[in-house]
C-alpha cells in the first residue's frame, strides 16, 4: 500500500508546537477508513500538507450490490415514489443499475436530495442534471440536507437507499416526521479483513459509518483504545463508537465542522 510522505512546514511546526503547550494529543499519524481519493487535489492531502501528517487510507467495509431478484421481494414499486435521497454515489451506482436490471423508467419529475454538492454532480452520469429537480445540503452537513428535506416532506414520497444493515438517520428523520417514505435495501454491506492494516500505531482512526465501528471489532474483539484518538463523522457513526465503550474525540458534522476535514482541522489548531 503507497503512503503518503508526510509534508513538514513552517505551519506544521507551529501547529505541533502549540500542541506539545496545550493539553491536546499531537497527532502525526492518522487512519482514515475509506478508500485512497482518486486524486491528489483530495482536501485530506491538503490537509497533510499543511500539518505534516502521515496518512493512511485503509477501507473497512466493501459493498456489494443486490441482484434485481432479491429487490423485487421488497415489494417497493419505484415509479409511486416521487423524491429519492442520495447520501453517496454508491447509492446512486446501484439505484440506477437496479432500475436498469428491472426496465424502471424514472419519471422526469423525480425529486433529487442529494448530501452535498459533489453527490449531485454526479447524478449527471445518470440524468439531465439541468433539467431535473436536483437538491443538496448547502454545507455538506447532514442537518443541512434534513433542512432542505423538510421543505418538501410534505408533499413528497420518498426513497431512501440504504444497505442491509444500515442504520439511516434520513429515514429515522421522516418517520419522525411522519412523512411518507420507504427504506430500499440496494446494496450489502461487508466488513473488509483489516488485520495487516491495524499492525501499525496510529494516532487517530478517524469512522465513517457504523459498520467501519463494527469491522474493528469483528477483526479484533478484545481491541482497546490506549490512547488512540477516535474521530467519527455523522451521529449514528458517533453514536456506534459510544456504543461500543470508546471515547469520541473528533466529529463532525458540528456546528464550527461541517466537515470531517473541518473537525480534523479544529482539533489540530487546538480550537
């Protein structure tokens, strides 16, 4: 696995001068549980630079699409549904390849909510972006998606894609709200052997879903933090980390952290 080389600047200096004077963890090598980015323009690469961090990308969970077979026992007939929320591109990968399988045309009225901007942009691979009802959080934040949902909660019936044991706080949002929506299981979810990656030290593991949480522990029941500063993004991945005895110390979406790079970020200034 190619890492990358830390990148020591005058910022970076500072940033850990002020962190060996403060009470804070300095933090130099940090695991991410997703998939390397395809391109060097990565905000997580920039943030390296800037601190001088060495990061590794190891993903803890693979997905597998189901077949348009196990879908039609869900009994979820697509074309009553007038709105879809899409929190990644996998979700849209495997919505439009079950649509396809099964010859579902989607009606052009249909309402697209998208996590955040770049999520939108993608649906282009799939529709006329210009010419469809595309929505999306405008921070990136997951409160600002159910902000732009609750403006159409009401008049809407939604989709909302998610895996076979997946906790959603979309769909947890409109139940609360008695909305009309139906969960559609488009994909499974697997825990990937971390083992070989877990070898090293790190100084921050930083989870993005809360089947990530449980692949940790799958591959290592008796795993203890020791010290290791645990970062999560989103409150059903907070809440697994809380759930399994560790302490969260890095999240985000916050108030002052939309992002997980914003929340590394404030931590690493000391903020």
């Amino acid at each position: 696995m190619t890492k990358n080389k830390p990148v020591t600047t005058h910022m970076a200096k500072a940033a850990k001068d002020k962190q060996k004077n403060g009470t804070k963890k300095e933090i130099n090598k940090v695991l991410i549980t997703l998939p390397k980015p395809s391109t060097q323009k990565s905000p997580y690469f920039d943030l390296a630079d800037k601190y001088g961090l060495e990061l590794e990308f190891f993903p803890f969970i693979k997905v597998e699409g189901i077949d348009g077979k196990e879908f039609r026992k869900q009994r979820i007939d697509i074309t009553e549904y007038t709105a879809i929320v899409f929190t990644s591109r996998k979700a849209i990968d495997h919505f439009f390849r079950i649509c396809e399988e099964l010859k579902v045309k989607v009606s052009q009225d249909m309402k697209y909510f998208c996590s955040t901007e770049a999520v939108a942009l993608y649906l282009q691979k799939f529709i006329l972006y210009r010419k469809r009802k595309v929505f999306f959080s405008p921070d990136g934040s997951n409160d600002g998606l159910l902000e732009v949902i609750a403006k159409h909660k009401n008049n809407e019936k939604f989709i909302v894609p998610t895996s076979d044991n997946g906790k959603n706080d979309i769909a947890q949002y409109l139940q609360g709200e008695s909305a009309a929506y139906v969960e559609a299981t488009l994909y499974r979810t697997l825990s990937n052997d971390i083992k070989p990656v877990m070898k090293a030290d790190y100084d921050v593991i930083v989870f993005y879903s809360p089947n990530s949480v449980q692949t940790l522990f799958d591959n290592d029941p008796k795993f203890k933090q020791n010290g290791t500063l645990i970062g999560a993004f989103g409150p059903t991945t907070s809440k697994a980390i809380e759930d399994a005895g560790l302490t969260l110390n890095i999240k985000a979406p916050a108030p002052n952290a939309p992002s997980m790079i914003a929340a590394l970020e404030n931590y690493l200034d000391g903020k």
